[in-house]
C-alpha cells in the first residue's frame, strides 16, 4: 500500500462529486491554469484520487458561511486518497496535505477530517511510545491495575513547597499518578526547576520507604530548548515522566521532545475542543491521535465517560478504544498509547471505562473523587482501586462494594452519573 | 502593566456574567472543590479577572451542541485578564491558557477567542522577526516597491530538474519572489536537497548576471532536526528564505527555527481555515499572528482581497493591517512582518492591497495572474509592477495603463473583482 487515505464529512452547494474533485485537486497537482508542465504522467503519479462519494442529507441553509452559494447543500462522506511519493512519512507535511487549505474551500460549507488510514511504512518510520503501558508499569516498580491518579489543584497559585504538600498527601493515600495541571508549567509564582525539586523529594522518600515510585506527570510544555533542558533536571532527579500540551507545542514540538526523552511522555490535549466541537468543521480524534501515537506519545487524554465538558460518551468510548488500536490497519508496530480518563470521573464510571476497552491498560484520574471522599484522600483512592478490582472481575459496584467500606461510602457521596455509550 | 488580557465572543445558556465566571475560574485557580490550600491570598494573586461582559444579542437554540441547554442563549463579548506570574512569558503555556480547555466548557455553546492585548514584556522576552521588511529587501540586494512573487505550480508533481526550468522562466520574468507550493516540502519524489540544489544554481546564476538575488522560499517543513538540517544546506547555497507550515509544526517548532535560522522565515498558514470559518469556534487571526510574529515569522501569509477561498475583503484587509502594527500596544519592539497577498490575484488587487497598507511593504503572489497573461510570464510580472507604480502614486489603473502595454493587456484578460473592505 504506497496511498494514504483520508475520510471527510462535507457539505456543499456545487455537488458532492464536483467538491470531491475540487478537493482533490486543491491538495495535490492542482493550478490555476494548466500548464504545460502539467502533463498526463504527472497527475498519474502525484494526483490525489478521489476513492468514494457518499450523499448523507441535504439542507437548504449552508452550515458555515461561504462565498459560494446554492439553492440545495449535499452533504456527504468523501474519501481522497494521495501518492505517499507526495510527502513520504513527514507528518506535518501530511497534516498540511490532509487538513491544510482545503478548509478554506469556498465549494464546501462544512467540512470535518475524520479519519486517516496510513500504510504501515508510517508506522516503521516514526518512534512511536517509547513505554506505552508496559513502560509505565516497569518504570513505578511494578503496578497492577489501572493507574489511580489526580490533578495538582488548585490548577494554578500554589508554590512548589505548597505542590509538594499536596503531593505528601496523595502519595500517602496510596495514589499511582499524579500530574500538573495544564496550566501550571514554568511561571515566576512556580517555577519549573524549583517545583520539581520539591515534588521529586517526596516521591523518591516515598518509593524508599514503599519501593512503590508514583509517577509525577510534571508539566515541561514551553519552547523545545527549554523542554529539552527540563528532561535533563527530571533526568537528574529521578522523575520518569513528562507531560506535554500537545496542541500547544504542536506536532514538531512534541517529536522533538520524544527524540531525547528518557521519560514517558504524557500528552495533554488542551485546546481539544477547537477541533471538536463543531460538527460542522474541525478534526476528529481519531486523526490526530494517530499523529501524536506516532510521534511518540506515552499517554493521551481521552477525556471521560460523563465528563463536566461537552463530549458524548460514544464520542470519549471511542477515543479511548482508538489509542488502544494499531496505527496502521496494515501492519507495523502497534505504537498503542494509554488512554487518560479525567474530568468529572469518582467510582461511578470506572467499571465502564475498563469495560469499554477490555483491559486495565488505562489511567483514571479523579479530582473531586479522591479529595471530596468523606474518609478522606486515602479512602478516596481506596474506594476507587475497590471499583477498579469489581471492574475487572466483572463485578456490579452495589453488587461487590461491603457496607461502610470506602467504595459504599464513595457510592454514596457521589451521584451515579448517567452513561450512554450510543451518544 | 503585568496582566495578559484576552477577549471572547460567547454564546451561553447559563447568562453571560456567569459564564464569564467560569471560563475565569476554569483557566486559572479553578478546582472541583474548594480546598483548604485555595486561600483567597491565592485567588488573589493568580486567578482569573472578567474585565467586562458586553450582550451583543440573544438565540433560541445553541449554537452548538452542548451538554447544558437552556430557553434563551445570550451571545456577548468577554474580555478576560490573567497576571503573568501564572505563564511568564511562555507562549505555548500563554496557549493552553487564552485557548484551552475553555473550548469544551458545558456552559458554552459558542467561543471564539479574538483579541489578545500583551504586556511589553511579552515583546522583549521574544526574538520577534529576524529581517522583517527591511532586512528583506537588504537580502535581496536592496529592492524597491513591493515584492512580485508566484509559486510554483502544479502545487505538486514536478521533478527538482523541473522545478528549476520553471524557477529559470520566472527569474528572467522578472520576478522578485518564488514559493514552494505548501504541499511540496521533502516527499521521494522531489527531495528538499536536490531541488534546493537545482534551484539555488538558478538563482544564484541569475544574481551573477543581474545583481539581483531573487528570493526563494524553500518549504522546509519537517520536524525539528530536519529542519535545522535544512537551513544549514540552505545556508550552504546562498538560500535566503525559509518556508514553515506554521500551523503544520506548531509554536514551539517554529521557534526552535527561529532560534538557528540565518534565513528569512516564511509563514505560511495552511490549515488556517480550522480557525477561521465557524463564528461559534475558533481563534481570530488577530491573535494567532502576535504569536507567530513573537515566534519569529519575518512574512506572513493573509490571503488576498477578492480570493478564492471563503475570506471576506475586511477580514483580509484586518489581517494585513494586523501584522504591520506593534505587537505589544504597551511598548518594546514592533516585531512588524511583511504581510503575503496570494489566491487569485491579478493586476486588479494590486492599488487596494497597497492602499489599507498605506506602504509598499508587502508581497504580493498571483499565480494565473502572471503565467495566463496573454504575453507570457515577462509581461504578467511588467503588467503587476506597473500596477504597483500606479498604487504608489496614488493613480487609478484605468488612468495609468498606456493602451497596448502589459499592464492594459492585463486588465483586459483578468476580470475586474468586486472588492468590498466593509464585508
């Protein structure tokens, strides 16, 4: 297989077939005139192809607005394909191939990437994660089960020895992960360097004392010096993972990052819903985590099942399952990435987050659910590893938790959320 | 001054000051529960401040999907400020604050971040444009008016052998600016190395003869190490001119370019129209391009009046103007690039583009504009710098064109477009 394929939902005035090929043109040999030098084999080789055409609906109003006007939109699922002789296996090259100019196409009113499919040459030619799930339980001395972690809060505002508090505090509640919050990485009220220090100091007294090292996500997004600089200090002071805002530092930013990383790296996705929110244009996960799974991300925030933001549970199932899945459906490393349940998340939804994938091969992170248990943290943890061990024995959480244990206290505390997968 | 002030327009079921609220709350000290260590000294210092909330109108059904829905949706204008002891002067940290989880908050169903107003500090602590306008033309063995440019067309598909017979066409055209089309960056069948080395021959032959070094925007997208690489065999051969997919290797990319470019840095926007085309999502130009400029970006892509995408005149017309005025309206350098007129440009757009410039420190890219002119690519480029004079002098084209000469010839064979700076 020497062709990428990209998936699109896209709506237009001038026809679904005549888009298509406007699309198609745009993204590979397209001109303003044809030139001489425009020949026949030229095409042949470096055209994109328009592979199928699907009509889904029609309305009589353009989703977003255009130059181009019409008395009926067609809306449908289009699929190109292009030569990888194009842009061989440079991922930003294929992202401004797949998702570049082509937005801005006054044919279409609407227009969502929603899937890519890649030869297994992309696979082979890309780091892809470094530890993956069996990297992460190596490098905390060995752990079974999901990951049972937590966000530093307040986000922002405490100061590394006030961080480092609440780190004592967590690690001594039995936590397995604990990360930054994304907003908190290298400001002057909380420098990097100091933060660090502080927070290692307790986790490398803690796995002295436990043999137990809980995995500090510590935020290192910034510019690539700078990040390259904070893997050396967390190098030095023992801390095996970073955590990145992918979006923030962008695709480049976070290969060069995995290209001297000796640690796991954790990728936020802050600034997600820019390119999810809309169904009318936009990105869809299942794209751009292949990407990030390429470029070596340990780790990917998949949201949560009855989260506080705006995702459907259908929408947050599928991500999750998607970082779980090949790369390519054609062959080539795996370069399976953990998916990172968070926002909003107590005992209620662990059971179908590890029902959805099958596996414990994932991290639940609690805010509220672990600090608001009225045991407090350490019952708060231990209610949640309760749910996780009914989850994998398959068992109901009424039907497992004892009276007056962490996990009935927690049922209690907590509102059963309602979860529907079929969103 | 020592806050960062960003300004939304949002669409709410929840009223405008609460969701101001939350959008401060979420983005800064924000937590699930009030914790002991959010004291009101740490509210204080690092939360959040709604500076205004102004109601600009009011919908019956969301914009968007959203989790939380309500009878009346009020739309509004919100302008939110942070200190800057939460970021220092980080931009990807500054990103995942104005432009993160915000975008999936339940309490909105329409947020587009538009304005971003920083502090002086935020100039001084970047490099900023390395040559801008005036180091352009220096590069270019000192040049006057604007800067005629094409790119190379098919945007994809030719060998380096024959990149380099067009590039030989153009520079005896007379042309003063050659691209890479985006699409065309390092792919197996026309490898960055070998066309630079085709190209560079031409050029640098064709400066022997004339004096003049035509500038060559070599697309080295990639990642970080091979870009770096890149500008090294571009320094090599005399290249001047560096082209990234500024959107396709992220912020932290484009300054780790910045930081060991001895060429320009070209900054083309594909995928822009992600940002761009939805009022209900999105980020304005207005606030990306103070980014990229503090990045580095010495010229920088803003469409083109009347093109051929979805664009409005006054949204071009803004992004034009935006580029030329001081990054910081608070002090330290301008950071000013050159703006980069390209889609469907003929000799008509010329005297507009120049005159909400009020200068000649643009480039201006037509592709069918030269190469579809009746009396070849020579004249298309004389029909374009006659119309530049005329802008300069402040003359009508239909006053200025002597009958027969190019320039008249030009404007009998590309249609004269509606331009409306007021859409």
């Amino acid at each position: 297989m020497t062709r990428i394929t990209a998936t699109y939902d896209i709506e237009t005035p001038v026809g679904l077939d005549h888009a298509a090929a406007v699309m198609a043109g745009e993204q590979s040999t397209g001109t303003f005139i044809r030139l001489a030098s425009e020949t026949d084999a030229l095409r042949q080789r470096s055209g994109a192809r328009v592979e199928s055409v699907v009509e889904t609906g029609t309305a009589s109003h353009p989703a977003l607005p255009s130059r181009k006007t019409g008395a009926t939109y067609h809306r449908g699922r289009v699929t190109i394909s292009w030569p990888i002789g194009n842009f061989g296996t440079s991922l930003p090259t294929l992202l401004s191939t797949i998702a570049g100019n082509l937005f801005e196409l006054a044919e279409l009113s609407a227009i969502r990437l929603e899937d890519v499919d890649l030869p297994a040459d992309f696979a082979h030619a890309h780091p892809g994660p470094q530890f993956g799930a069996t990297g992460t339980r190596a490098l905390m001395g060995g752990h079974e089960g999901p990951l049972i972690g937590t966000i530093i809060k307040p986000s922002i505002g405490l100061s590394p020895a006030e961080t480092a508090d609440l780190v004592q505090q967590l690690v001594v509640a039995g936590i397995d992960f604990i990360k930054d919050d994304e907003l908190q990485a290298n400001g002057p009220d909380c420098p990097f360097d100091a933060r660090l220090t502080a927070v290692m100091r307790v986790i490398e007294d803690h796995a002295q004392k436990t043999g137990k090292k809980v995995l500090y996500a510590a935020n290192i997004t910034d510019e690539i010096d700078t990040m390259w600089r904070n893997l050396d200090r967390m190098a030095e002071l023992g801390a095996t993972c970073a955590m990145v805002c992918v979006q923030s530092i962008g695709l480049s930013g976070l290969r060069a990052v995995r290209d001297r990383s000796p640690a796991l790296i954790h990728g936020h996705r802050a600034g997600w819903g820019l390119y999810s929110r809309s169904p009318d244009i936009g990105i869809g996960f299942g794209v751009m985590q292949k990407l990030w799974r390429l470029a070596g991300v340990d780790h990917l925030h998949v949201n949560g099942l009855a989260n506080k933001f705006t995702e459907s549970d259908g929408t947050v199932a599928a991500a999750a399952r998607a970082v779980r899945q090949p790369v390519s459906a054609h062959g080539g490393p795996a370069c399976r990435a953990m998916p990172v349940f968070s926002s909003g998340q107590t005992v209620w939804q662990v059971g179908a987050s590890r029902a959805l994938l099958g596996s414990d091969d994932f991290i639940f992170c609690a805010g509220g659910g672990i600090m608001a248990h009225p045991g407090g943290p350490g019952d708060g943890v231990r209610s949640l590893r309760d749910a996780a061990e009914a989850a994998r024995a398959g068992i109901a959480l009424e039907d497992h938790a004892r009276p007056g244990s962490p996990l009935a206290q927690a049922m209690a505390t907590f509102g059963k959320p309602r979860i529907d997968l079929d969103t």
